[in-house]
C-alpha cells in the first residue's frame, strides 16, 4: 500500500500540477498535457520505479468523469434503499465483456454497462448478501 502523501509527492516529483489525492483510495486528481493513453504509460512508469511494484493506471479525464455521471442509468443513485458504485474498466477490457464476469445474487443486485464503467447496485437491507 502507498500512503497518500507519499503517492502524491511522486506525481509532483512527476512533473505533474495541482496535484491532490484522496482518502486512502488511490485516487489522484492532477492537471497535466498530453494524450490519455501516453499519460497512463507515464505514470505507470513514475510510480513502478518510484514505489518498487509492477503499477497499473486507470486514468480518466473530467469530461469522461462528467459523462460517467450523465451516462448512469436513470435513477441510478437516487434510491436510498441501494448502495451504488461504479466500477471503471481499463481497455480493452469492455462493459459488455465484464457484464458477463460480474457474479450478482437475484432481487438484491443490479449491474448496468456503460461506456468503459459498470454501474452497480444493492440492496442496503440484503448488503450481506449481495455477491458484487
């Protein structure tokens, strides 16, 4: 595991501005130029040297977050009764693909494709029994 600070400070050694994380999540937001895929490349690259393990990075950019956001199922996260997450897929990994891997347990879990992510909910009530 990399702490925060320390993942931080390897993309500002990086090159990297604006650079924020957050939680203990792995999640980084950062400001930089350059093709999404050749960022991928350089940062796989920065933390495999930087923190001694084989990195593999998901990156995507605002406007992928926002339409993300927009692209969700309709009423996906608007119900209190369902836990909901996303879970973003690295290429060539498709939606379609891992719809058919994602093991869910009937009238408790919902898992929707889209565009490089699956949308996913449970029941809170059945939480303990849901297989996702």
């Amino acid at each position: 595991m990399i702490k925060m600070p320390a993942l931080k400070l390897s993309f500002e050694e990086g090159g990297f501005d604006e650079v924020a994380t957050y939680i203990q999540s792995g999640n980084v937001l950062f400001r930089a130029s350059g093709s999404g895929s050749a960022l991928e490349l350089r940062i796989e690259k920065l933390l495999s040297k930087a923190h001694g393990y084989r990195a593999s990075v998901l990156l995507r950019s605002h406007a992928q977050m926002r339409a993300t956001v927009e692209g969700a199922p309709k009423g996906f996260g608007g119900d209190a009764a369902y836990l909901y997450d996303v879970a973003f897929l690295k290429a060539p990994l498709t939606a379609r693909s891992a719809l058919k891997q994602v093991p869910t347990r009937e009238d408790v879990d919902e898992v929707y494709p889209g565009r490089g992510v699956l949308y996913l909910s449970r029941l809170r009530s059945r939480a303990t029994q849901s297989r996702i």
